[in-house]
C-alpha cells in the first residue's frame, strides 16, 4: 500500500519549497550583480574607498528623475524640481528610469544584511540631489517639439538650483537634441533623407533641443565662479553624426567617454576633441526603480562614475577648485594614449586612487627653496609628494582611544589595589598605636606607674559625710581622686590638681619623650589601700601597751564615755580589755566613714572610729623613681 500524506500538508510542503528557492536564490542574486561589477577593481574604486567614500558632499544628478525607494539608494536621495514641467510624477512609466540607474553608479550603497546585496557605487556615503531635467527614452512628449525646444533651458534652470542648494559636484545630462537617454545607446546610423524629404516629428523635435543654448552655457560659468565640479557624458552617437554635444562641450566641463571591461573605447563613445579622458560605460550593471537591474551602455554611465571619483576627491579635499579637481583626474590617468591625448580617449582611462594621491599633491605642493629662481646653476628637481593617505586618521584615532581605554583598564586594579593596601597598612597602625599607646600626657612618666600611683594615693571626698549614711558613699570613682590634690576631677583652668603636684613631686624621667597626651585608661591597682579599716588581729599588737605617737598635724582625741574612763589621756588602758574591744565599744553602732577629711569635727554626742596605720597590711610595691638629673 502506497504511503500518502493528506493534501493540506502536501500543500503546506510545496509552499515552503517555493518559498525556500526564493530566499536561496536572492543571495545569488545578489552576488552576480556585486561580481558582475567589475568597473570597482579595474578603476581602482575599491582602494580609493579605503580612504573615503564620499561623505559629506552633495552630488546633484541632472537626469531624468530618480526613484528614492530603490533599496540601493534608501536614504541617499534628496528629491528635487522636476525643470521639464511635463506633469509626469514618481511612479509613471516614463519617470526615473534612467535616472535611477545613473544615480546607483554614483551613490548605490547596496541592501540587505550588511549591505552585501545590490549595486556598490563610487561613493555609497555621500548624498545625491535629484533634478528633473529631461525624458526617458520612449516617452511620447520626446516628439513634441514644444516640449524638447524647452529642454536646454531645463538644464540651464537645473544647474542653477544645484548651485544654490550646496552642490559641490553636478553630474550633467547628455545632449537632448543629440542622444536620447537610453539604457542601451543606439547603434543604427542616421536615416538617409531623400532630396526634398522632410525628417520625421521625432527627429525635428530632437534637433530643437540640439546645440545647447545661451542661458545653458550661463548656467555653467556661473557652477564654475562658484567652485561646482562639471562632469557630463561625451555623446552616444559616434554610429550617427558625431556632432559636438552639449553641455559637454562646454569650456571647463569634464567630458567623460566609455570603454568596457577590456578597457577597449566603446563603438557609441564619441571621438571628439574635447573628450577630457575615459572610464567604464559599456556593460555596466545598474540599479531599476523596479527593484531589478540592467546592463547600460552609455557614456553617461561613465560620467556618472567620473563623477563619483570626483566626489571622493572633494571630500577629502574640499578646497580643491574645478581647475585642480580636473588636472587631478587627468593627470593620474592609468593608460595614456600616446603622446598624452587623443580624440575621444582624452588623457586617457581614469584611476581613483591615483587621482586621490594627485589631488593630495595639488592640494600640499612641495615647498621650494627662498631665492631659489636668482641662483644661476640649476637645481635638482624637487621629489614628488607621496599619497598622503587622509583615512589614516581617524583609524589612527581609533586607535588611540583603544589603547587609552585598554591602558585604563589595565591600570584600574593596580590602583584599587594600592588603595587597598594603604588603607590596611592604616588600619594596622592605628590598631598598633591603640595596643601599643606611643603618647602620654606630659606630666606622666614612663609606663603607666604614674596611672597606678594617681589612681593608688586618690584621697577621700572633701565633702562630710551625713550622719547615717553608708561607709564610702562619698569616695569618688577610681581615677578621679588623688592623695596629692585631693580631688583629682579637672578644675576651672582645666588642670588636674592631683597629677600636677604628683608631677612636681615625682618628675619626669630625663629620658622620657614628651609626646601627645591619650585618653586615661582605669590604671590596675592591687591590694588593700593601707586607709581602710585594718582586721582585727588575733593577738595583741606589740606597741598596745605603749601610748600611740601623736598626728602630725592635730592631737589625738579621745572618745568619750567608757573610752575615757578606761585609761588616762596620755597612757594606756586601765583595765586588761583589749584596745581592739575598746575601739569597736566606742565605734559600736557607728557607721565607718572611709574617705572623711581628716579635719572633719564629730558630732556632739558621737564617738569617732579610730584608724590604725598598718604597714603589714599593704601589699603594692613601688619602684624607686629617679630624680631629675639623678
């Protein structure tokens, strides 16, 4: 049994096929038409747009109009007057197919990914102004003498709007009374007029327009006074008459003739004398408003691409005057007829890059000598001017800000790095400074011995303690007193009285640095200061028996009540009771008052607690400070 697929999918399958060739095919499509342009490797154009392609000139195209939506001038094209005032408008039959084609041999940038598809002109980054001055071949009003008569003046009205709108470069039309703007120039001879046979519509329609006109000639010195280059074909009818076209053959303009891709002049060109020089016009591939293309044979696919090579020189060059962009092209010609010129060939096949290193010659002329006309032996004669290639700069540029870009990058880490590690070193130091404190105030000597010995003799609050209140309630806190000055908080002057009296009673050592003073910090003390309350010993203390030596500042007093009675003022105790018992019946019921001012007096009626110095009692060891000079 047959395998068969339903028909909605063979339908499907046969689509995709169709649509498959279609897609494969415009690419080769595309690469015959690009390969089949030969005039871009044989003139050189391709190594000339490696310096510029063109921008920022005007090219005008006087012609027959130009179709802008052409995917190969999208966005190159600036619509201009129609000057035949024929009422044909964009789209018609007759409008824009010679033209169009013209204009892609000039400004042609190609489409598709990359531009890969369609025509490459001469110079696809500059823009074309279009101005409509003449007829398509096979248009009726080419047989209507009222019409052709108004032609040359068209040309001249054409001209002039090109001038005004900023055209550096004009590509200008072949004669309308001479050739018609065919793609494919006409071989067939002139007809053969009998005696008395009068020449058909046509060809009196075409002589009206023929010879050029005054206000056409005008209109070319005025592009001239204004620094506008003049190309335009030399003539397609050497097969007929050969007579002189205009605007051709008008002094200053450059005449272009065509050969093709044997570099053999073409049998169409014109062989007359003021042919400035040759390029590629005979079988040429160019762009249709249609979307497709033809071949054209035609010396106006020669000018067009003489045009384009000058538009490459004046941007590069814009300074250039007609005069030099025309010695340029004439002087760089590749192969020269002999003896310089000839009829038809001019100076001979033109060369873009050749011409781009002449016009760099023109425009930077070798300096000469001072004086160099009075000296009577000859010189030698200076070197040529190599090609300055002008595209070297911005690549150069380019370049440049790669590499700063790349150098930024490069040494971005190595900063953030050296920041890094500064900021750590930092931090390690401060955190060394903070273990390891290089300042001390002023007054303290080495080590911290003057904290502990400030913080060790801190005296007692001056102020009295109230009855009833708690044994230490007016101690100050640890650091803040001191057995010097009394109380160790800053005065009024902002001076610590107990380390400036412990500073003049201890002093400096003589090879301590005086450095900046750091924040106080809680000194470590150790033991029992030798002011509290001694422990009452287990035995009697060897001088109980002996009176105890008097104060030094005040005499002992004594407590009353059974104090008094149990001995004389000036002796021992009476009775065999402990001097212990007796100093705690007399304290009895009597809170201690650590830290009261020795110059405190008792309230009446209240018994005082006696206070023992006791050596034994103290456990801190001092070292033997220096003295100054010692």
């Amino acid at each position: 049994m047959p395998l068969r697929f339903p028909r909605p999918v063979m339908v499907a399958a046969a689509i995709s096929l169709v649509a498959w060739s279609a897609l494969a095919s415009g690419p080769a499509r595309a690469d015959q038409v690009r390969q089949s342009e030969w005039w871009l490797g044989a003139l050189q154009i391709t190594k000339a747009q490696q310096t510029t392609k063109g921008s920022g000139v005007t090219v005008a195209l006087l012609d027959t109009g130009v179709d802008p939506a052409q995917p190969d001038l999208t966005g190159s094209v600036i619509p201009g007057p129609d000057e035949t005032h024929s009422g044909e408008k964009l789209g018609s039959q007759f409008f824009g197919v010679h033209g169009t084609a013209m204009a892609s041999l000039i400004v042609g940038h190609g489409h598709g990914p990359g531009n890969s598809a369609g025509i490459i002109g001469v110079a696809p980054a500059a823009r074309l102004l279009s101005v409509r001055v003449g007829l398509d071949s096979g248009d009726p009003l080419l047989t209507d003498s009222s019409v052709t008569s108004t032609l040359p003046a068209a040309i001249a009205a054409g001209i002039r709007y090109a001038v005004n709108s900023g055209a550096q470069v004009i590509d200008l039309p072949l004669d309308p009374g001479q050739s018609a703007n065919n793609l494919v120039a006409s071989m067939a001879p002139a007809p053969v007029l009998n005696p008395g046979q009068l020449p058909s519509p046509a060809v009196l329609a075409q002589q009206a327009a023929a010879g050029g006109s005054p206000g056409e000639k005008a209109a070319v010195a005025y592009a001239l006074s204004h620094g506008v280059v003049l190309v335009a074909p030399a003539g397609d009818n050497n097969a007929q008459t050969d007579d002189p076209n205009f605007p051709a053959d008008y002094p200053g303009v450059i005449s272009a003739g065509a050969f093709d891709s044997s570099i053999v002049k073409a049998p169409f060109s014109s062989r007359r004398s003021y042919v400035t020089l040759t390029a590629a016009g005979s079988g040429v591939a160019a762009a249709l408003p249609t979307g497709s293309y033809s071949q054209v044979s035609s010396t106006a696919a020669a000018s067009a691409i003489v045009t384009g090579i000058a538009a490459l020189i004046k941007s590069v060059y814009p300074e250039l005057t007609p005069a030099q962009v025309m010695k340029a092209l004439i002087s760089s010609t590749a192969i020269r007829p002999a003896g310089g010129l000839a009829d038809g060939s001019g100076h001979g096949t033109a060369d873009a890059a050749k011409a781009l290193a002449a016009a760099a010659s023109i425009a930077s002329p070798a300096p000469h000598r001072a004086g160099a006309g009075a000296v009577s032996r000859p010189l030698p004669a200076a070197p040529p001017v190599p090609f300055v290639d002008r595209g070297l700069g911005p690549k150069l540029e380019r370049d440049g800000l790669l590499s700063g870009a790349l150098l930024v990058v490069l040494l971005l880490p190595i900063i953030v790095y050296a920041l890094a590690r500064r900021r750590r070193v930092r931090s390690r130091t401060l955190a060394r400074a903070d273990r390891n404190p290089a300042g001390r105030p002023a007054y303290a000597p080495a080590g911290n011995q003057g904290d502990q010995m400030l913080e060790y003799f801190a005296s007692p609050d001056a102020q009295p303690r109230s009855p009833g209140s708690p044994v230490g309630a007016g101690r100050p806190a640890p650091g803040r007193t001191g057995a010097f000055g009394g109380a160790a908080g800053p005065r009024a002057d902002g001076e610590e009285p107990g380390a400036r009296r412990l500073a003049g009673a201890i002093g400096r050592l003589p090879l301590t640095p005086m450095s900046r003073a750091s924040a106080a910090r809680p000194p470590k003390v150790s033991g029992t200061p030798p002011w509290e309350s001694a422990p009452k010993p287990d035995t009697e203390l060897p001088w109980a028996t002996s009176p105890p030596p008097a104060l030094a500042r005040r005499s002992p007093m004594m407590p009353a009540g059974p104090v008094a009675s149990a001995g004389s003022q000036n002796g021992p105790p009476a009775s065999s009771a402990s001097l212990w018992d007796i100093a705690g019946t007399a304290g009895a019921g009597q809170p201690s008052a650590v830290g009261q001012a020795a110059d405190e007096e008792p309230e009446p009626g209240s018994s005082r607690p006696i206070y023992v110095w006791n050596p034994s009692a103290n456990t801190e060891t001092f070292p033997k400070l220096p003295r100054d000079g010692s």
